[in-house]
C-alpha cells in the first residue's frame, strides 16, 4: 500500500509526531508531504496527490478547508489527524463541513466535539514508551527541587512558573528559552537567576540529549495552553516526573490534580505545591505511566486499522449521473 502522509513543516525539527510515521511504515510504504503555510510559505498541492494515486492520504495536524480537500476526490480514502491546539476553537458548524472524512483524535475533549458534530472519530490515547517506570526523586528533600522549564509561549512564561512554585524549595532550574516559531521568550531578573539557581539550556544536539537533562529534573512544568499530543510532558511523565500543568486539554486529560500530577489556573496562577506529597504523587505516576503505555498499544492497533480500511476503499465507476451525486454530497457535508 502506498500512503501519503501531510505533516506541520515544524516537526521536521522537533520530530514529535516520528511516531505517527513508524505505525503508518507498519501499513505501507509512506511519502511525506510537508506544509509550508502556517509561516507563510506554500501548502501542499493536493491536486498533485490526488493524481499519485495513494491508497490512502493521511493529513497530520493539517486541516485543510473542506473545499480544498474535494480536490483529492473519494472522502473515503483521506484520514484526518487534528490536533486539539490548533481546534480548540472549532464550532460544530464548522466541525460539519468535515463529516465525510474518517477522524482520529488524541484528545477526549476534541473527539466528543467532533463526534457531537456528527463526524466519524476515534479517541486513541498516545502515551511512550515507559523510559523510567518508578520515580527518581527521593522526597521533599531540604537542599531543594529540580525543576526543568521550556519556555515556548508568551501565556506560560518564567512569572507563571514562580507564581506557581510559591515557597517550594528549589535548588535548580532548568531553563530553556526556546519559543515556538512567531515568539519571544519573556525575561528573567537576576535576582530570580540567583535565587532558584537557574541555568539556561538552548536546542541540544539530539533528542536523547534533551531526555537526559530531563531526567535529571524533579519537576517538569507542561509548556503550553493546549496541546494536540503533549509529546514534552508525556515524555516527561514517562521518566517519572511530577508534571505540573495548566488545567487544560490535553494535560488534564492525562493529570489528575493531586493524584499524579498538578494543575494550575492559567488565569489566575497560585501556589499548587503546599501541603502536597509530593513523593506520593510521583510514584502515582509511574503507575498510572504503565496503565497509559499498555493503552497506547491498543491504540496503535487500532490506528492501524483504521489506516488499512482508508487503503481498502474502492471507488465503483460512476456515470455521469453518479459523479454528480457524489459531488453534490460532498459539497453537503
């Protein structure tokens, strides 16, 4: 089977959806298509997909217009991976312009949006593999707590992060100002360096570098609002980490607050650590850790099948008449 796959020119970089790739490689062979258009450059030219003759055409946080996709033909074949960042703003009205198009969602909020719209999703549940399935920090410790902080957005910065930290005892942070595409990251008082002891960290060579720092770190403070997968605290939930986010899908869809991690009002940060186990929580984690990963692999398999029916498809000849219809039905969804 031959399947083309459309992906956010970005992870090229940050390589967070490699993941998606390996399970599609596991149905066929896989061409990558990737678009441009979000920093101003060109999208991908569907029409040319279309005349490529995939088997199947999976779009990966990509949502192109409704009246865009009609260029690739049969509905049937195209598989829509949204992302729930960049949807979270989506009436049902718009979600039903995309009723004819198979839906899997990484997001329980953003598939029962969906689904209450009438589209055809699934829900599967992406967790890693368990790198560290039991907590690495020994307790409330009196020389402190590591904390490790990637800054990538102006509605999560350094002032967020200390609002929440309240008083807890920290002995070093891990800070690591490198803002999404679009964004500058805030800045930090010396006053604030000296006293968390905090020490700045940019793009390290290789993933494994970057998995390393955080492993070394007690705390891992989630980057973002939203997230579509939330590959960074995942991974860091992974390593046994205690995950500290903002109450918001998909972290707290993940984050049971005070169970296995912590959330926090974005609009209007507080202390969360007062009076907390934290040791408790942390070992909660790695429990729940291995439940999420065993979820996962059903996932995957039913990711892949649901890959497999968009090849299986079979457009039947139509007449003139029959095309007609099809189009007058895809211009009604």
């Amino acid at each position: 089977m031959r399947i083309a796959a459309v992906d956010h020119s970005f992870h090229a970089k940050t390589k967070s959806t490699e993941f998606i790739f390996d399970i599609l490689a596991e149905c066929g062979t896989v061409e990558r298509f990737y678009c441009e258009r979000w920093k101003g450059g060109p999208a991908v030219d569907l029409r040319a997909l279309r005349r490529g003759r995939y088997d199947a055409i999976v779009f990966i946080q990509q949502m192109y217009r409704r009246q865009e996709l009609r260029q690739l033909g049969d509905s049937r074949k195209t598989v829509l991976l949204p992302m729930y960042d960049g949807v979270a703003d989506w009436s049902l009205e718009k979600w039903r312009r995309y009723r004819s198009f198979q839906i899997v969602a990484f997001s329980s909020t953003l598939h029962q949006t969906a689904i209450a719209a009438g589209c055809r999703s699934n829900h599967v549940r992406y967790f890693p593999d368990v790198i560290c399935p039991e907590p690495t920090a020994g307790g409330d410790r009196q020389s402190g707590w590591t904390v490790f902080f990637w800054e990538r957005q102006p509605s999560i910065t350094w002032a967020t992060v200390k609002s929440v930290l309240g008083d807890l005892p920290v002995a070093k942070v891990w800070y690591k100002p490198c803002p999404d595409p679009g964004t500058t990251a805030s800045r930090i008082s010396g006053e604030d360096r000296r006293r968390f002891n905090i020490e700045d960290v940019g793009w390290l060579p290789t993933r494994g570098d970057y998995l390393t720092l955080v492993s070394q770190s007690d705390i891992y403070f989630a980057p973002r609002r939203y997230e579509g997968i939330g590959m960074s605290f995942l991974e860091a939930m992974a390593l046994g980490k205690l995950v500290v986010a903002a109450d918001h899908a998909t972290m707290n869809e993940y984050i049971t607050h005070g169970h296995n991690g912590l959330l926090y009002d974005l609009a209007d940060p507080r202390p969360v650590f007062t009076g907390r186990e934290l040791p408790t929580i942390m070992r909660n984690a790695a429990r729940d850790s291995r439940e999420y990963a065993n979820e996962w692999r059903r996932g995957q398999a039913a990711l892949k099948n649901i890959i497999a029916d968009a090849c299986a498809q079979r457009s039947p000849p139509l007449g003139q008449l029959g095309h007609w219809f099809r189009g007058w039905m895809d211009r009604g969804a």
